[in-house]
C-alpha cells in the first residue's frame, strides 16, 4: 500500500489530479490517521490531531448513563418488591451479580483520568 502521509499538490492542479486527489483521500479515510488540508497555495496530507483524553465530567457521565441503561429498571424493580415484601433472596442475589458485572465493566471501559 502506497504511503501517502507527505503528499501534496498543488490547489490550481487540482482539476487536473482529481483522480489522484480522491485516491489520497480514501488512503486518509482507510488509515483514520490523516486527511487533506489547504497548506498555503497546497492541498497536503496532515496527521489528524491526538485526541484529547475525557474529562472527568464526560467520563462520570458516560458510567451514569452505562448504570442507567443496564441496571436502573432492575434498581427500581428491586425498590417495589422490597415495599411490598416481594423481593426475595434469589431476587437479591440476581441482582448483586448484575450490579458486580455492570460495576466490572464501567470500571474496565469508563476509567477516571489520572490526576
């Protein structure tokens, strides 16, 4: 596979390079490293920033909203049965594992950052 990561081109050739122009940017879309950008009188090939690292508020978002979807209707089911002394122990332990494995994942896909 061709390396593109130093190409360029010049804007005006454009029109004449478009097929190569297109070719460039599929390699750019493919790699998800680069992409094509004016550079002065140039279309050049730019590596695509670092990503920032979340936020701590974006990641206790993401864990809330992960605890919301997979445990919260069973949380709630848990508080009527226990109103209404229907919860029983089989129900508790259900739960417990449900909580460790939803706990488990949040902590292992959703980590705080450091600092």
């Amino acid at each position: 596979m061709t390396d593109y990561s130093n190409w360029k081109i010049k804007q005006s050739d454009l029109a004449q390079k478009q097929e190569e122009y297109t070719e460039v940017a599929q390699w750019c879309n493919d790699s998800g490293q680069y992409h094509i950008e004016p550079v002065g009188k140039y279309y050049a090939v730019v590596a695509n920033p670092e990503p920032t690292p979340p936020t701590y508020d974006e990641v206790k978002e993401k864990r809330a909203e992960y605890r919301r979807k997979n445990i919260d209707d069973k949380t709630a089911e848990r508080s009527r049965k226990m109103a209404n002394g229907t919860w029983t122990e089989e129900d508790e332990q259900d739960y417990l594992e449900l909580d460790a494995e939803v706990t488990a994942y949040v902590e292992e896909h959703f980590p705080y950052p450091e600092g």
